[in-house]
C-alpha cells in the first residue's frame, strides 16, 4: 500500500514537473512566475516524500522542514503570479512583498534549526508500511507559518476576487477556479491542523498540485476552451454583419440576429433549413455554385428602401482539406457604394450645371473622330456678362442661372445628348449626326426659351456652331472655330462685356466716314440673313456679321480731307484711300479679337475678275465672306441716301448687282442674294415683270459672262 501512495507522489511530482517547463515555454513575465511558483511545488513534493521513504529520523525532520520553507515559497511565488496575472503589480505596494519575503528568511530559519531542536514544530511517529513517518504537533512559530500561509493565500484570493469584480460577467469564471482551488487547501489544511479528519499524510501538498494546474489552465486554456461559445454567441450577437452558418451536411447550423428582418419569410428557427432551399428562395444572382469561395453584391429591399448587400461566401475546410461549414457573411456596402458613386460623379459631372466636366469632354474626343457618327455639329455658348453677373449679385445667383440654361439645353436636346461644363463658364453641346443649319435652329430656340424665362432681367447667351464632315478637321480645331464665332457674337452685343473694343472702333469709323450706326446694323443684319441663305456654317455668319460692322475700319487711318472729300479724288488721293485696306487688315491683326475677319478686311474690295485691289486677287482666291460683305455693303450704299447720291429703287439696285456680277461680285453670291431681294422686299407682280424683262442675251451681256 505504501508503495502505491509514493507513487502517487511522484506521478504528482511528474505531473507538475510538467506544468513548469510548459510554462516557461510560454515566456511571458506571468508564466515564468508561474513556473518558479509550480517548481517550489515540485521541490515540496520531492522533499515530503523524503518523510515517506527515509528510514533516518533526521532526514524524515529534514524533509519535513524543506517542505514547509518550500510551501512559504510557493506560496510567495503564487501571489507574485497573481499580481502579473491580474495586471496589478503597479497598483500594489511594494513593501507588502518585501514583508512576505523577510518573514519567508526568518521562518525559513527556525525550519531549518527545527530538526537539530523542535523548536517550531515537534513530531509523531505514525506507523506507515513497514516503517514509519513523522506527523505535526504544531508549536507557537508553527502557528505563526501556518497564519502567514493563510495571509499569503488570503492575499492571492482578494487580488483575483477585485480583478474579478472589475471583469465583465461572462469571463468571471477564469478567476472562480483559482479563488476556490485556494480556498479548499484552507478548508483541507484547516482539517488536517485541526484533527477533524485523520490523516496520517500532509494532503496539503498534492492539494497545491491541484491549485497549481488550475492556475495553468486558467491562465493558458481557459479561453480558448472555455469561451469558445461564449465568444461564438458574442459574435452572432453583435457583429453587424449578418452572418448565417450551414454544417459540412449543408443542413443550417447557426446565424447572427436580426436576420429574420433582413430575409422575412426564411425559417431560420426549426433548424431544417437547408443550403439548398436558402439559395433558392433568396435567388443569389451573382452566385456562382457553393463549391468555391467567391464574392458577390445581393440587392434587396429593407424598410421601402433598397439596400446593396456584399456577401462574401466561405467554404471552410479543416487542416485536411475535409469540409467543415459553408459561411455566409453579408456585408451592408449601400452607404460606400453610393459615397464611390458620388465620388465618381464628381470626377466626371460638374456641380453645377450635371454636364460633364473638361476632363470628361476631352476624353470622349476620340469617338467624334468616327464616321458613323457625321456631321457632328459642336454648339459653344456663354452666358453673356457672367463674370459681371458674379461680382454684382454672388456666385450663388450665377451659380442659378448657370443651372437654369443647363435645363433649358437638356430639355431642347434630350438626356443622351453630350453636354459639357469647359472653362470660363462655356457650355459645349455635342449635336450627333446633325447638319450646321439644325444645330443652329436648336441653339436660337435655347437662346429664345432662355430670354423668355428671364424677359425682365438681362440674362442671354450667346453660342458658335462647328460641324465636323469629315476625319480630316480635328475636333480641336473646331472648338476653337466655335468659341471664336461666338466671341464674334458676343463682340457685337451692346451689352457685352467683349464688345467695347468693337463699340470703340465703330464709333470711330463713324466719326471719321460718312457710314453711320444705321449702315453698320443694316449690313451686319442683311450679312447674316444672306449667310443664312447661303447655308453657311454658323461661325462663317458670325464673322459675315463682324466684318459687316469693321470692314472699313482701315479709313480711321486715312486724312479726313480726303475722306471727306465732296468732289472728284485725284489719282493720288486715290491711292491713298486704297490703302485703308491694308492699314484695316494691321489693325484687326493686332487684336486677338478680330483676328478672324482680318483678311476679310483687307480683301473686301477685291473683284471677281481680278481687277480689285489691294493685291488684285481673282475668283476664290477672295475669301468668301469678303465676296459676301462687297455685295451686302454695296447693296445697301445703293438703296440707301449717302452725301454724294440720292438712294435708289430696290429693283434697280437688284438689276445693278447683276450687272456687276462675274466682274465686281461672285455670280453665286449674288444669284443668292438676288432671289432673297426679290423674294422679300418686292411685290409679286414687280417680280414676275422684272423676271421678264431680263431675256438670256441681256443677261449674259450685264454679268459679263
């Protein structure tokens, strides 16, 4: 029998052996402490079995006394492993450790004289076996052991009863095994003391065992063992996400809460649920099987409102490779993706208006470049005295008026039309498939709807037309040709801010020529009417209508003497009046703003047989809209009184231009404007009489051809 109990002993002594080289595998702080703690167990085992094995008296007494320094130590140790295991040891006081371990030298002192002289403790002999082993008749300095014991275990009980307390409820029972392991060796050593229970070995010592792996589990293996459900339950409990969880059968193992309201009509409670039923009563568009790990967005309607789902689908397998679960995990992305769609809007729309921005216009140029979809007519507009509208009334009112055209331009044109923001608050309107004329007709009827809106206040726009016929013209190119006609345009409004360079050289033309404000106005309306007539694009119109009002600008340059001159020039005052040609053209020239109409200018008294001037320039070799301007100007010198002349009838001015044509104007030109004349300003009767009054002969013979 006794053979059974020292080896029970020393399974114990193995046992916790153990536990110390795993806890200082551990290599934190508290296992270590925790190790020093479980190898002065594994010492007070070994040396209380010396009580049970020695045959010699001293050796018995030597054990015995080991084994009660070595419970003091251990005990020492366990409080200083329950202050790093509680995260206390900057909360306690120093001297309580430095106390515990000047009575542990004292005591350990009066242990160590105890065997030579019982003057702590004196012992009985109790028949063990064959032989004997020594039991305790406690003396006064063993109380005193006994009590600093009890205060040392006192002490580890309160430090993990205050961590305790300040633990949330579900993780409280890490602390309960520790606190009721200490208490039992009380209660076991207080029997043993006392004599309640006989025992004839101390059961104290394996009791510490005991205490010393319920520190270890609790301290190593306690959560990963013990909380497993409570973590899981936690989890599901609180996690956002929905979560729902089918076993290796595909049959519903578990899922989060609030589910329920998330898929209404799904039975989640009698656990029968299957993966199969679940995949086809939710209809997961963007699922592919459930035999592969995959993503994919799941839409669906929460409250009356819709809500994008991304759920991330897990088949989960063990370290074999066996499948374990498949795991749904639904993530609520309806706030991101609508913040990522409003991101990508504004890198692609301006605030303001909802068109596109620059960036956007000029990355969609390259499919402009193709045929199918020619003409591609580019419509430019501004609004007139933005930058003035802005300083006097804010930008917020800019800002409104700015949106109001926008509306005014999509409603006209339709939401598949390409509109665009660019810079200085221009607007491009991209006309698909659509000819110059039409594009035009589209833009006077925003422009008429913009200032019927705003009839009492002066809000309009002004616009430039470029079409693109061929792969030939950039797309580039053409924006610039519709922005410089519709700065023409704006050049020529009495209220625009561009037109003071205009308004200046008009009036100075006007001081220094016998043409008046009436002459301009009526050549730049009738240049735009027969540019009309004529399909020409809307940029060659705005220029038609600049070079209407400026083309002799060049006479501001000429003495007034000569300009002004009743009788006849002499052939040397006639040379220099030629010159306002060309003194016109360096003018325009030098401003960025008439650039356009320059050689206009300095080609505008060229004829069609060569014999013009300033460079006797013949035919086509005339720039269009001079050929336009010499007609319209000359028409309207005719019809209308000048100081040297009385003005005349329509239909002689009309027979007079045909008789110049081939040799002054362009037959084309004035066949156009002709017709227009006639069909406009005579009556039908005077038509048809003036039509017969021309035969073929006389025709051929007046135009020269």
């Amino acid at each position: 029998m006794e053979e059974i109990i020292v080896a029970i002993y020393y399974i114990f002594a193995l046992v916790v052996a153990i536990l110390v080289l795993k806890s200082y595998r551990k290599g934190t702080e508290s296992a270590k402490k925790l190790g020093i703690a479980m190898l002065m167990n594994f010492l007070m085992i070994g040396t209380y079995t010396l009580n049970l094995t020695s045959g010699y008296l001293i050796i018995k007494s030597i054990g015995c006394s080991l084994t009660f320094t070595l419970m003091d130590l251990m005990l020492f140790f366990y409080y200083d492993y329950a202050m790093a295991f509680v995260g206390w040891e900057n909360r306690t006081p120093k001297w309580i450790k430095i106390a515990f371990g000047a009575y542990i030298f004292i005591d350990g002192i009066f242990m160590m004289i105890n065997p030579f002289d019982q003057v702590a403790v004196s012992y009985m002999h109790e028949s063990f076996g064959d032989g004997y082993i020594l039991t305790y008749v406690p003396q006064i300095p063993f109380h005193i052991h006994t009590a600093f014991d009890m205060m040392m275990i006192a002490a580890t009980i309160i430090l993990l009863s205050l961590k305790c307390g300040e633990t949330p409820r579900v993780y409280r029972k890490r602390y309960y095994g520790p606190i009721i392991g200490m208490l039992l060796a009380v209660v076991i050593n207080f029997v043993y003391l006392a004599g309640i229970i006989p025992f004839d070995m101390d059961p104290t010592i394996l009791l510490y065992v005991f205490v010393g792996f319920l520190l270890y589990f609790y301290t190593f293996n306690y959560l990963p063992s013990v909380t497993l459900t409570i973590t899981r339950n936690m989890i599901l409990e609180y996690l956002k996400d929905p979560i729902i969880l089918f076993d290796y059968e595909g049959r519903l193992a578990d899922h989060s809460a609030g589910l329920d309201e998330l898929m209404p009509g799904m039975e989640f409670k009698n656990g029968s649920l299957t993966i199969e039923e679940f995949m086809q009563k939710q209809k997961f568009m963007g699922m592919n099987g459930t035999d592969i790990n995959q993503e994919f967005d799941w839409q669906t309607v929460e409250n009356g409102k819709p809500k994008t789902y991304q759920c991330q689908f897990c088949c989960m397998k063990d370290s074999k490779g066996k499948l374990i679960g498949k795991l749904f995990v639904f993530h609520d992305v309806t706030a991101s993706r609508q913040t990522y769609f409003e991101l990508e809007n504004s890198m692609l729309f301006d605030a303001v208006t909802g068109f596109y921005n620059k960036e956007s216009f000029y990355t969609q140029i390259p499919q402009w470049r193709n045929p199918e979809f020619f003409p591609v007519s580019f419509a430019v507009c501004n609004v007139d005295g933005l930058r003035a509208m802005n300083e006097a009334y804010g930008t917020v009112y800019g800002d409104g008026v700015m949106r109001q055209i926008a509306r005014y331009i999509r409603r006209r044109v339709g939401k598949d039309t390409f509109c665009a923001k660019l810079d200085n608050g221009d607007l491009v309107v991209v006309l698909e498939q659509t000819n110059n004329l039409d594009a035009g007709d589209i833009m006077e009827a925003i422009k008429a709807e913009i200032m019927d809106f705003y009839d009492k206040m002066p809000v309009t726009i002004e616009y430039g037309i470029a079409t693109k016929e061929d792969a030939d013209t950039s797309v580039e190119k053409l924006m610039q040709d519709a922005r410089s006609n519709m700065m023409n345009k704006k050049m020529l409004k009495e209220k625009s801010a561009s037109s003071s360079i205009v308004n200046s050289l008009k009036q100075t033309l006007c001081e220094s020529d016998y043409q008046t404000e009436e002459h301009v106005e009526r050549t730049r309306k009738m240049a735009a009417r027969l540019g009309k007539e004529m399909g020409l694009p809307d940029a060659e119109i705005g220029k038609l209508e600049l070079l209407a009002a400026l083309h002799d600008i060049g006479k501001v340059a000429i003495p007034q003497d000569i300009i002004k001159k009743k009788g006849k020039l002499t052939p040397e005052e006639r040379a220099i009046i030629e010159q306002h040609t060309v003194k016109g053209y360096r003018i325009a020239k030098s401003s960025p703003e008439l650039g356009d109409i320059a050689d206009g200018i300095l080609c505008h008294h060229e004829k069609w047989d060569g014999t013009g001037y300033p460079n006797g320039l013949k035919g086509e070799e005339i720039p269009l809209i001079a050929r336009v301007i010499s007609a319209v100007d000359s028409h309207d010198v005719m019809v209308n009184d000048r100081p040297y002349h009385k003005a005349m009838p329509e239909k002689d001015a009309i027979a007079e231009l045909r008789r110049c044509s081939g040799t002054q104007f362009d037959p084309h030109v004035v066949e156009v404007f002709t017709k227009m004349l006639e069909r406009e300003d005579l009556p039908q009767q005077e038509m048809e009489a003036l039509a017969a009054s021309y035969t073929e002969a006389d025709t051929d013979e007046r135009t020269g051809v």
